[in-house]
C-alpha cells in the first residue's frame, strides 16, 4: 500500500518541486492549496497545477484548506483521515512573506505571517498527531528558513514565526519520539522561486553577493531533503533543523 503525505501549499515553488520528489518516492500526496475569495477559479488552477504535473487520481489528490483556519483544518483534515486511513507524512510548507521594517509594519502583516507559517502547524498537525502516534509510525518535517537562525532586515514576522517553527518542532519532537513519530524541521536559504523575485533586484543581487556558494538553492534541492528526512535512512533523526542554505548562515 503506498504511503501518504499531506504537503501543505502544494503549488507553491518550494511546495511544487516536493510535490513531485514525493510522487516519484512512490507516495499518494494530498495537496493543498491555499482558499481564495473565487472559489471555482482557485479550484481550475489548482487543476492545472496538477494536469501539468501529470499526476493520476492515485498519486495526487487536491485539497483547498486555509491553514490559518483551526475550525476548518480539525474538521476537513478529520474527514481526511478517514477517507484515506492513514496519513504516514506530514509536510508543512504553506508559508508566506510580508515584508517591511517593523516601524512600518502593519499589525495586520505581523498576524498574518505568524498565523499562516506558524499557528498553521497547530492548526495542520494537531488533528492528525494522535493517529501517528496510535500506528507508532510518522513523519512530521516542517520548512522554516534560514532567517529564523540569522535574522533579516525587513522581516521581524517571518524570522520570527519561523523561529517558531523550529522551537515547536523540536518540542513535538521530545513527544512524538515515544510513539516512533520524527519530527524535523528544514531550514532553506534564499530559493529560486516567485517568493524570492518579489524581492527588489538591486537588494537580491546584495543578498547574492553574501552567499559564498554565489546563487539561489533550487527548488529540488530542498526537495531532496524532505525526501531523505522522510525515508528509512533518517529513522534516526529527530529535533534536527537541517540547514541548506549556500553557506549564508553557519552555525
Ligand atoms: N541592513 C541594514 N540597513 C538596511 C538593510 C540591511 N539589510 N536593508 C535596507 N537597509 C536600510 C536602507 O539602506 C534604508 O536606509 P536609509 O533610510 O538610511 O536610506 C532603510 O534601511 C530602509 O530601507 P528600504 O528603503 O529598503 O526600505 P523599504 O521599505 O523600501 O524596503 C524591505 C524594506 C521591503 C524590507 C526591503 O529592505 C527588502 O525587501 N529587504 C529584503 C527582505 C528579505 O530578504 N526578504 C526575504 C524574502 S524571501 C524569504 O523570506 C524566503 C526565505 O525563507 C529566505
């Protein structure tokens, strides 16, 4: 029987690129994808999305969830677990960026972010934790970045909700051990994806200048990780953050 994983933000760069290293590891994969006001045009993308990738009804099926919705989250992911029976991988990716000095900053962007990339791993993981944990048998890797480590200008919300991210994982972790569920946490540098285009030019071209291994990680890359941290050979690995990151941040 193939094993699942429900990969949050399925569609986004990062999300996209594990979404197809997990197909291809030979697991079915729940997709989600973020809710929007046009419900029906949310839903013909993500259609897209999934035609473009090729993947048939068995590998792939998709999910509309808010993640910073607990009520929604409890009751869907529920239903979830019961239509597939098990859910063997958990991959919190769903994550988003408001950038802007903290003078600046509005409270909405504060809550926001810290409620999308870090109340969602309460809202994701609580109701599916306890099945793990009765099957003896989990994996839970949460994406954080390497701003949590290093801090960075202009992000106060995102370095600290993904700081959070990591606090947290290790915290579950210490939890999850006893029932043979793993908890880890992947901590990726500056990402070749639509996230970080957004970022000005001349800004980006200065955070270039600062990687020693002088370009932005691929996507794949970090795929690859969720990949191993998911598969037998990292049985033993649990509470760890797993930097990849060119070598911006060493710690
Ligand atoms: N260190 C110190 N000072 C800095 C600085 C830095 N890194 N960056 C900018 N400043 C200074 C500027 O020189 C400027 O000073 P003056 O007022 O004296 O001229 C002041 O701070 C204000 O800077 P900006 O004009 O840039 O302010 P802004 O409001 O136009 O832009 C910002 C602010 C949007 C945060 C912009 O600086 C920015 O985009 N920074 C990059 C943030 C970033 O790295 N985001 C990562 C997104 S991708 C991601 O998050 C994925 C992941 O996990 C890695």
């Amino acid at each position: 029987m193939k094993k699942i994983a429900l990969i949050t933000g399925a569609k986004g760069g990062i999300g996209s690129a594990i979404s197809s290293q997990l197909v291809s590891d030979g697991y079915r994969i729940i997709a989600t994808y973020a809710t929007t006001k046009n419900s029906a045009e949310n839903y013909r993308r993500a259609l897209e999305w999934l035609n473009e990738k090729n993947f048939n009804q068995n590998q792939a099926r998709l999910m509309e969830l808010d993640v910073t919705d607990t009520n929604e989250c409890a009751k869907r992911l529920g239903a979830l677990l019961g239509e597939e029976g098990q859910i063997d991988l958990i991959v919190n990716n769903a994550g988003i960026t408001r950038d802007s000095i903290f003078k600046k900053m509005s409270a909405q962007s504060w809550y926001q972010v810290i409620n999308t990339n870090l109340n969602s791993l309460f809202n994701v993981i609580h109701p599916l934790f306890s099945s793990m944990c009765e099957k003896r048998d989990g994996r839970i890797i949460n994406i954080s970045s390497v701003n949590a480590l290093k801090g960075q200008f202009g992000q106060t919300n995102y370095s600290a909700a993904k700081a959070g991210v990591i606090g947290f994982s290790k915290a579950l972790a210490e939890e999850g051990a006893r029932y043979g569920v793993t908890v880890n946490v992947i901590a990726p540098g500056y990402t070749d994806t639509p996230m970080v285009r957004e970022i000005k030019p001349e800004i980006l071209e200065s955070i270039k200048s600062k990687i020693p291994l002088k370009r932005f990680a691929r996507v794949e890359e970090v795929a690859k990780i969720v990949s191993f941290l998911a598969s037998d050979a990292a049985s033993y690995i649990t509470g760890e953050t797993v930097s990849i990151n060119g070598g911006l941040y060493m710690k």
